[in-house]
C-alpha cells in the first residue's frame, strides 16, 4: 500500500499486534514503528528491573534514537563484537576507534540488550491492516437496493455462462435476490432471516462455477473454502473461522464489504459424522457444530491476513449475520440412501412401485428429504441453518454439448482464439462435438472431462500448426476423435 493512504488504516503496535482503536493512541517509535501505551510501559519496567531504573522514558527515546541510526546497524556492531574478541581493546592496529567507544557506551547503560536497527523493520507493521473506521463520517450503504438485478435479471446473466440446470440458476437467484434485499433495505417491524443454501449435485456438474459466476455479476466478495482442511479448534488443520478471514481477505480486508459477502464452502458432506467410529470426530460432527454460530450470524474475531490466529497477526472482529453461506457437495452415498427410502414404499395396491424403477435414474437427487440428509450424517441443527435446498442435474451427452460450445467462456471458443492469434481458423463439425461428449460422458466426471479430453486431441494441432504459415483453416471431424482418420487442414489462397 503506498504511503499516502496510510491514513486510511488503523496502527497495528509492533509487539503486541493490537489496532489503534483497541490500545488507545500509540506511539510512534524510530524507523516508523507503532508501540501502544502497555507495551511501552512494559518495555520501561523490564529496562527498570535490568538495572537502568534511572533512565526515564525522555532518555529511552534519546537512546531508541541513537540505536536507529544508520551507523548503529546490528551488522556493524556485530562485527565490532568480533573485532573485540581479536583484540581485547578492541581494536586491531591499535588505534581508536570513536564509534566503538559510541556503542561501548550504550551497552554500559543498557546492559543485556542486543542492538538491532529499527530502520531495517520499518514497513513490517504494515503487512497486515484494518481499515480504520472514521468517527462522524456519514457511511454509505456497501448495498444499494436499485443496484441489486431482479431475479430474472440475474439468471439471464447466468445463462450467458451456465449451460442447463435451469432449477438450479432460478433458486439461487431468487434466493441470492431476497438475501441482498434483507440487507439494503431498512425493515424494523419483522426480522427477515437470511437464506443459507445448500447445493447438492454429482462432481463436475457446475456448483462452484456457478457461485463463481454469481459472485462476478453482483461485484460482492466472494471467498471458497474448502470443509475437508477444517477441523476443530485445537487439532492441526484450518480453524472454523478461517473461511471468514478467506472472506476479509477477498474483501482487501475491509470489514464493511466482507459483512456482506458471500463464502461458498465445497466438499460440505466430507463434514458428515463418522459411522461406526469412537475415536472423536474432530472433522465430522465437530465441524458442523462449530459451523452454526457462523451460519445464524455472530462476532467472530478473525485475523487479519493470515488464515490462523498468532501472536503476530492482528484481530478484527466480523459480524456474519449479513454474510450470505452456500454449501456445496456431491454427497456420493446419498442416492443409495434416496433409492433405498423410496424402495420401501408399499409393493401392493396403487401406489406400488418396482424394487427397480429408481436404479437407472440419474436425477434420483432430486428427491432428496432432510431425512436422507440426516441419514448421510448431517446433524439437523446444521440443515435448520440451511433453509434453501436445491440439486444439480446430472450432465447428459447432450448438455455437454452444450457446454462445449454455448457458453460464453466455452472451451471451444478458447481454443479457436487460441489458433486465431496464428492467423488460423479453427472449426468443429457436430459429429465431433458430440464424440468428445460421449467420451466425455464415459469417464463420469462431469464437465470436467471436457478440457482434459480436448487437450489430448488437440496436442498435435497446436504443436504443428505453427510450423507452417501457409495454414488457413483446421477442421476437427468426428473421425478424428475417434482416431479413424485426421482433421481436414486447408491452405491459404494465394
């Protein structure tokens, strides 16, 4: 950050790690470092019990002053300190040397302290800031209600960059729509919960690039945590507060945009209680129950900076009452329990239905209950914090089709820029785009399977076609794909 906005963050005491508006006033010691009232009244009783009571704190100053000059670098009286060993006047060719006699002095009135330059840490306690938060100033509203799209509005913008799950884009829109309203608009009569959401849909059907995408068109901070490093305080992994400190960071540490952010946690059913297990469940149950605070909306300190809590990093405290919470999971084992719950139904009468008829169903999610949920291993009070429960559809050879082609960003569309910079145009016929779905479709990852099927086949391509100039035009045929024959390449015409 460059000086002239330093106005605009709070002190952080060099020792203690404390902003301003916690210590009081700080001084401001040699070499631009900040030292609150406590810390220098402790560094002055502890130079008091080492046998220097009869310095005062004017004289402490003078003396920080001397120990910050460019001639008193801690190199320097190293090297004094080794010379002093060869020669026990300290000097060498026996002549005097002033400056030593200048240090001599100062370790004579402070005995048992090791001189380091306090210009060499100037800038060390800028690393991490808070912004400083302006008494009297009149504060904008971080939301403004006619900045806020309508929900229609909002998966339009979605539809530009997401390819199916119509479902899906039209509940987080509304529920993305009504949680940014609650904020900016001013209600006194009735308290407006907020509107947790919990995303379940089978690996690579689009979850996180769908927030990702959501976060972008409402220029909100956007922090993705990931549950499987969480466990419980004091075991070795992430805190629970550290998906907030993600958020304060995305936000460029300021408070007031980072409480009204959004934190998308993934891999939310890695967090489920653990089966059959009685060693203690540190990063199962624990974890969601230290969730719930976070989810309903409470103070948490979090550092600043860092994502764990030290004695070097400075504190703040978020209220994340207005922070908008997306979960996110495949939850793999769920559809066994969804299969198995509507296999129960009555075999007899009219609402008998087949043992079987669910096995082949892809979509079988979408009969998901808060039931099956517990029954995967989510405590309730973890759900009851997550009104908003939506699935994914899973991707069919058709909508990765789509995908290949459609989006905005889509893959295709980024390779033909790619080979358009070579002055070469670049082509797929829809035999080809549909191979690279199905064998995509195969390998059951989702939309994932698209970019690393299309870099095996287009290796070759983008490794030749630089070569010779004299190519204009390259057409991937499903031939190719299917490794029966090559791409159709044209030459210019002269």
């Amino acid at each position: 950050m460059q000086d002239n906005n330093k106005d605009d963050y709070e002190k952080i005491c060099f020792v203690c790690r404390r902003p301003e508006s916690v210590t009081g006033k700080q001084v401001i010691m040699p070499g631009g470092m900040n030292i609150c009232n406590d810390c220098m009244q402790r560094t002055i009783d502890a130079i008091d019990r080492s046998g220097a009571s009869g310095m005062n704190p004017a004289d402490l100053m003078n003396f920080m002053n001397e120990v910050s000059t460019p001639n008193n670098t801690p190199s320097n009286n190293h090297a004094e300190d080794n010379s002093e060993n060869q020669d026990d006047d300290g000097k060498e060719d026996g002549s005097t040397d002033g400056k030593n006699e200048s240090d001599k002095s100062l370790g004579s009135r402070i005995p048992n302290i090791r001189f380091i330059n306090l210009a060499d840490m100037a800038g060390l306690q800028d690393r991490n800031r808070v912004k400083k938060k302006k008494d009297g100033e009149k504060k904008e509203p971080v939301i403004n209600l006619k900045d806020i799209p309508a929900p229609h509005k909002i998966k339009e913008k979605l539809d530009e960059f997401v390819v199916g799950q119509e479902y899906a884009k039209k509940v987080i829109s509304v529920g993305v729509y009504n949680h940014y309203k609650r904020i900016a608009s001013d209600i006194k009569d009735v308290d407006i919960e907020k509107s947790n959401m919990l995303m379940i849909g089978p690996t690579g059907c689009g979850k996180t690039y769908l927030v990702k995408t959501l976060a972008k068109l409402l220029n909100v901070p956007l922090a993705i945590a990931d549950a499987t490093s969480l466990t419980e305080a004091g075991y070795i992994g992430d805190d629970i507060e550290s998906v907030v400190s993600k958020l304060l960071a995305a936000a460029g540490n300021d408070v007031d945009k980072a409480e009204n952010g959004i934190i998308f946690i993934d891999e939310i059913d890695k967090i489920a209680k653990k089966r059959n297990t009685s060693s203690r469940d540190v990063s199962g149950e624990s974890v969601q129950q230290g969730l719930l605070k976070l989810l309903e909306g409470s103070l948490v300190e979090v550092p600043v900076g860092a994502s764990s809590k030290n004695a070097m990093v400075p504190m703040t405290t978020i209220n994340t009452k207005n922070i908008l919470f997306i979960c996110g999971g495949a939850f793999p084992s769920l559809e066994e329990i969804i299969r198995e719950r509507l296999s129960n139904n009555t075999s007899i009468g009219f609402n008998s239905v087949l043992k079987d008829e669910y096995d082949n169903d892809k979509n079988v999610l979408s009969h998901v209950t808060i039931e099956d949920l517990r029954s995967f291993g989510m405590i309730p009070e973890f759900l009851g914090r997550l009104p908003i429960v939506f699935t994914m559809d899973g991707l069919s050879e058709e909508l990765l089709a789509k995908i290949l082609k459609e989006p905005r960003n889509a893959i295709l569309k980024q390779y033909e820029k790619l080979l358009e910079i070579d002055e070469v145009k670049l082509e797929f016929t829809d035999d080809a785009i549909l191979a690279i779905a199905k064998k995509a479709l195969d390998k059951n990852t989702g939309a994932r399977a698209l970019r690393s099927i299309l870099e095996e086949y287009m290796l070759d391509i983008m490794y030749e076609i630089p070569k010779d100039d004299n190519i204009g035009k390259v057409t991937i045929t499903k031939e190719y794909i299917e490794k029966t024959g090559g791409p159709v390449i044209e030459m210019r015409s002269n």
